[in-house]
C-alpha cells in the first residue's frame, strides 16, 4: 500500500485529503470521515490499514473551512481543547457537500473499482450516519457517533446498508440516547446495530485512553466484512 495527500476540487475551493491505496493498485473505495482533531496520524493510518484490506482509502480535510491541515495530538489538554472548539463552530451541512464531492473524485481515481462507501468516527460517526442519509454512499459505517439521537428524522433518507458501533459507556451518548438510536433505527433493515457494553467512546482509536483491544478488533472485523459484502 501507498499514501500521498491529493487536492480534491469543489465550487466553493480546492481541499486536501490523505490517499492511500491497497498493493494490488486498486481496490472498493472507502472514504474515512475524521475525528474533531482533524487529518492527524490516527485517520492516515486508518486509511492505511483499509488500504491494507484491499480498499483504497481517502480522508478528507472537513474542517478547511475553518483552517486547513488541522492535525491535532487527541491525547493532549491543547489538543482537546482546541478540537472541541473546532466541532463547536463546524458546519455539518457544508461538510456534507464536502463528503458528496469527495465521494465523486475516489469515484472517479484510477485506484477505486467504481463503488465508494463511507467510515467514520466521534464527529465522524455522525457524518457516516448523514452520509448514509443525504449522499450516495454504497455503504456506510459509524463508530461511536455523537448526537445521532437528535437527527433520527434523517433515517428516511437511508438507501443503502448502514452500520453502527455503539460504545455502551460512552459518556457522549448516554444509555437514554442508545436507547433512542434502537428505537429509531433498529427496525429499519438497511440498519445494522451493534452494543459494545462498558466501552467508553474512543474504544477503538489506537493508542487512546479508551482504546480496548478485544472491543476494537471485534468491531473492526465486523466492519471488514461488512465493506466487503457491500463494496467488492
């Protein structure tokens, strides 16, 4: 697998984006939609372990609105603070013509088969749950998705599968909001839920303070296959 940053154009200005692809050269494509710190060392080396999995991977720059190449260290007190602030004052609607226009160019890259689905995680949780509501993805994944229980009116937009990780402790969505996000969604079957119980948000992020290896490698599995199923 390879990674080099590409510039992807829109109407509104040209944004980067971190590109990585699978040995064989070309492979389902998947676009992994980033945390509230950013195109930092954690989303690349998502993308390289997708694009180790046979998938070419691209993360876009959503906040280059705001300030282009944020890379922020999510471990540290300046890093949190300042992410924090930066998801205060992101607009998720903007950002999702950003994901639609990303979506076109992997489409379009001589690595990608033609299909494209989405991942993502915390802020990115979301706007996989939004991707799959309001975009064309052919699949889409959200881990740990923050404040999706206020957006269930969205679900009559879903045409293709979806798949949520739900971390059971996690302190951004709170046991009343899961239990919304199963009333709203479990019985939809392009849905697919899955409970973590005790994970606190982050579980799967390497090197975090939450990160749980047993929860993580379960739900990353689960995930591999399901991109698979519905990308290949």
């Amino acid at each position: 697998m390879s990674g080099q940053d590409i510039e992807i154009e829109s109407p509104d200005g040209n944004f980067s984006a971190y590109l990585s692809t699978p040995k064989s050269g070309q492979g389902p494509g998947v676009l992994v939609l980033q945390e509230i710190f950013g195109v930092n060392p954690a989303m690349r080396s998502l993308c390289d372990w997708l694009a180790g999995a046979g998938f070419t991977a691209l993360c876009p720059d959503l906040f280059w609105r705001i300030e282009p190449g944020i890379k922020l260290d999510s471990e540290s007190d300046a890093g949190l603070k300042r992410a924090f602030e930066l998801f205060g004052i992101f607009n998720h609607d903007t950002g999702l013509l950003d994901i639609q226009t990303s979506l076109a160019k992997l489409r379009t890259l001589d690595a990608c088969t033609g299909k494209a689905g989405a991942i993502g995680y915390c802020l990115g949780g979301l706007l996989a749950y939004r991707t799959a509501c309001h975009t064309d993805s052919d699949a889409s994944v959200g881990y740990y998705g923050v404040s999706i229980q206020d957006r269930l009116d969205e679900a009559k937009g879903i045409r293709h599968p979806l798949m949520l990780h739900i971390a059971g402790a996690d302190g951004l969505t709170p046991p009343a909001a899961q239990a919304s996000l199963y009333k709203g969604l479990a019985a939809n079957p392009l849905v697919t839920l899955h409970d973590y119980p005790g994970q606190e948000h982050a579980f799967a992020r390497p090197n975090g303070g939450h990160y749980d290896a047993e929860s993580a490698t379960i739900a990353n599995r689960r995930t591999l296959e399901f991109l698979h199923l519905h990308l290949d």
